[in-house]
C-alpha cells in the first residue's frame, strides 16, 4: 500500500495511492483499528501531494553505508552515528530546497527513511519491524562547509527546508536489499543498495527506541550511499528508491529565484 497525506478542497488528508487515485481513509494511518478508504475518491492530478506524515523528529544515522565511510577515509562505525534534524526543515515533495544566503556547498544525501507505525521504546531487534509503519524517500540536505567547520552536524543539516522526503510510504516492502539513487538534472550520482547498511534497519529502530521514544511519524533516516556532491540553484534533485518510488526537489536561492 501506497500512503500519501495530501491537501484538496481546502483540506489535508490522508490516502491510498492505487494507481492515479486517491482513495481516502477513514481515519489517520496512525490510528488504531482498520485504515479504510471511505468512498472519496481524487485524481492524483488534482490534488497537492505533502510529506507523508509530520514527524515529531527527524532521526538521521551518519557514516551508515560501508562504501560512504570508505569514501570519506573513515572508519566503519562501532554503533550508530545519531544526529537530529528538526521538523521546520521538512519539506514537502515538489517543493524547493532553498540555498541558505551565506552557504559556500550544499550536498545531496539520498536514503531510505523509515516511518514509525507506533510508539517504540526498548524495542528488541527482533521486533523492531512491528513498530515501523513503512518506508519512503528522503533527502539529508547538508550545508558541507558549515558541517566542516563545526565538527558537529546540526547547523549543517536543520536549515528550513533541507529535510524533503515522500511522496509517500510505502507499507508492502522490505527493507533489507532496496536500491537507493540519486539523480542530479537527471545524471545517476549515487547509486547503493541497503545491503551495505553498516547497521540495518532493525538494528537501528531498536537501537534509537533505547535512546528515545520512537512516536507515530517520526522519521529514521538511514544514511547515505557513495557519491554525494553538490547543488546549486537551478538543479533539480531526484531521490529514486526502487519499489517505493521518486523524491523530486528544485534548488533555488534565498531569494526564492533560481540562478
């Protein structure tokens, strides 16, 4: 299943994709009981597609793909590398990434977010899985000078706007082998596949859940792939994940006019 949350009629509301549908639910997807569609029915067209879900907040997981640490010289992690980004930096697919006025380089980072289905505190490895709701594309915007220059990473990555992800979740999927991509104007810039997670994802659900308390929509972004490269205002950046679908996001400048 294909979950979107979407706005129309002046409404926001959540959906299933089936198709170039939308069919309504009933009730929120992280509710309890049955998710049925109530008879409403869109046209994809017609309506504005927003992030799937509003996360409480946003947990990324550094250096998690064996070839990025390689790429960067780094050693392999012994446990997960956490970092947060806030919700003021999500944004909606489609939208666009604004260039932060001072910024010198700022990089793409295609991955797989993970969505939680339910409240996850202590979680064991082992069921892990029964907390997450589904998965969808994400996009770790990161201002590369500034995290430089900081040693540690949350001006770099909590600017408004540099958390895209969406366009939807998808439930029916495993996360163990998915091929992760990022397109930049369309050229293949980074290309890996969740195998070579470092830590995967049932490890890291249960691993946060003894940090924090995981709640319904919060994000867990599972690290990046080798390749990562800079943007600039004009691009068109495309986060495509094999069996869920394509993160697409412009680039423009602070003032909001591409260069």
């Amino acid at each position: 299943m294909k979950i979107v949350r979407f706005k129309a009629d002046g409404a926001v509301r959540y959906g299933e994709l089936y198709d170039e549908t939308v069919r309504v639910f009933g009730r929120s997807p992280f509710s309890t009981g049955e998710k049925k569609a109530h008879g409403r029915e869109y046209r994809l067209a017609d309506v504005k597609l927003l992030t799937p879900c509003r996360p409480s907040k946003l947990v990324c997981i550094g250096l998690n793909y064996r070839t990025h640490a390689l790429e960067l010289s780094q050693p392999l992690p012994p446990a997960p590398l956490l970092f947060l980004k806030p919700p003021s930096a999500v944004l909606d697919p489609g939208g666009a990434i604004i260039m932060p006025p001072d910024s010198r380089r700022v990089d793409y980072e295609a991955e797989l977010g993970v969505v939680i289905g339910k409240r996850a505190k202590n979680v064991p490895a082992e069921r892990a899985l029964e907390s997450v709701l589904g998965y969808t594309c994400f996009n770790d915007v990161t201002e590369r000078a500034v995290q430089k220059e900081d040693g540690q990473w949350t001006r770099a990555k909590s600017y408004d706007t540099f958390a895209p992800f969406g366009p939807w979740i998808e439930t029916d999927i495993s996360p163990d082998d998915l091929l992760v991509e990022a397109y930049l104007n369309g050229e293949r810039r980074q290309s890996g596949r969740t195998s070579d997670l470092i830590f995967p994802v049932p490890e890291l659900v249960s691993f946060i859940s003894g940090v924090m308390t995981l709640l319904p929509g919060d994000i867990i972004a599972t690290g990046t792939p080798s390749g990562i490269g800079p943007m600039k205002a004009g691009d068109v950046i495309e986060v495509r994940i094999k069996g869920i679908g394509t993160l697409k996001n412009t680039i423009v400048s602070a003032g909001g006019i591409k260069e």
